[in-house]
C-alpha cells in the first residue's frame, strides 16, 4: 500500500520474497538514488535481476510500484466489513475491515513505508495519484457500508474516519521500533476519532 504513501504505503500486500518484492525494493532503491522522474522500467527490471515483461506481470507502469496493494487493500477492507456481525454498526463494521487490512500487514511494509512517503512527497504527480487512492478506498468502504444497509450520508463519514484512523496508526507503528502491533493503533486510532466525533454534540 504492502495505500503505499503517507496513507497507506501502505497499501502494499503481504508479498513473499518473489519478484513483486524485489521489483519494489529495487524501484525504492533507484527512486531514492536518482529520483523518480530519472528511473525507468527497464532500469528496475534490471536492477532487480529480471525482465521488463515480468515487471508488466506485476505492474502496469512505475506508478503503480508505489500503489501496488490498493486492490488487495480494498479487498481486505471490503471482506472484514461483510464479515462483521449482523448488529455491529457503521464504526464497529469498519474497524472489523480495518482489523483484516492491519492484522495482514508484515515488516516488510514497515520497513517500504518511509521510503515510499519520501518517493510521493517528492513528485506532484505521485501525490495526485496518492490522493486518488485515498478517496477510492474511502468509497469502497463507503459502498461495503451500503450493502449492509447503511446509509449515505453516514456510510461516507465512517469510511473517511475509518482511513484516517488506518492512515494515523500505520503512521504511529511505521516510526515506532517496538510497542503495541498496527491492529492495537488503529483501533486506538478510531477510538479517539469516534471520541472526537461525539464531542461535537
């Protein structure tokens, strides 16, 4: 996300240590050296020790190195929520996705994130793009809110809350060395946003 950027570099899915991995690992390597606009494909590909045709397995341009979990995010998010009890409501059916998407997240992407928010805070195309993803999973959870019956507009203000207690506890456990693990910090997340929701009467 494995978003993937400063909201979810998250976005990026527990991979195994395969050629997806290494092609990010390599991409970061190269945006970092050299700067965004400056890599190519073929350039990570190699850097990688594999093909341009296996990056384009993977991916459908650079762009996407950044955001490669968006889908396997929106996933999890989408399952966790159908999955929630029948009573739960809105926030609760959230946290049940958010719960999925954090309980799946590995080292790995601890260790991307940084890197990844340095690449997008570097370019205001991958910002826009970064952007974009943002407000794509906000409606995904929004619509995964509406199939439970939940209407809008209060299926569209839990999924906003819903990300930005997913975008402030990845960023807590990403600067962090130790302590509590990403379900705990999300969760604690939503709760002080929940908190602060009902603190405007």
């Amino acid at each position: 996300m494995r978003l993937l950027s400063h909201h979810y570099a998250a976005g990026m899915a527990r991979w195994e240590p395969d050629g997806r991995e290494r092609l990010v690992a390599a991409a970061l390597d190269l945006f970092a050296e050299r700067g965004y606009d400056q890599v190519t494909v073929a350039e990570i590909a190699e850097r990688a020790g594999l093909t341009r045709s296996t990056f384009f397995r993977h991916f459908p341009d650079k762009r996407d190195v950044l955001a490669a979990g968006q889908a396997w995010m929106s996933g999890l998010l989408v399952e966790g929520i159908a999955g929630a009890p029948a009573e739960a409501g809105p926030l609760d059916a959230v946290a049940a996705g958010l719960d999925n998407v954090a309980g799946s997240m590995t080292s790995f992407n601890r260790e991307v994130a940084p890197r990844v928010r340095a690449v997008i805070a570097s370019s205001a195309e991958l910002q826009a793009r970064d952007q974009a993803k943002h407000v794509s999973l906000v409606a995904d959870v929004a619509a995964a809110l509406q199939d439970r019956g939940v209407p809008d507009p209060v299926a569209s203000l839990a999924a906003e809350i819903g990300m930005l207690a997913f975008r402030d506890g990845f960023a807590t456990w990403t600067a962090s060395d130790g302590g509590p693990g990403l379900v705990a910090l999300v969760r604690e997340a939503l709760e002080k946003l929940r908190g602060a929701v009902g603190a405007l009467g």
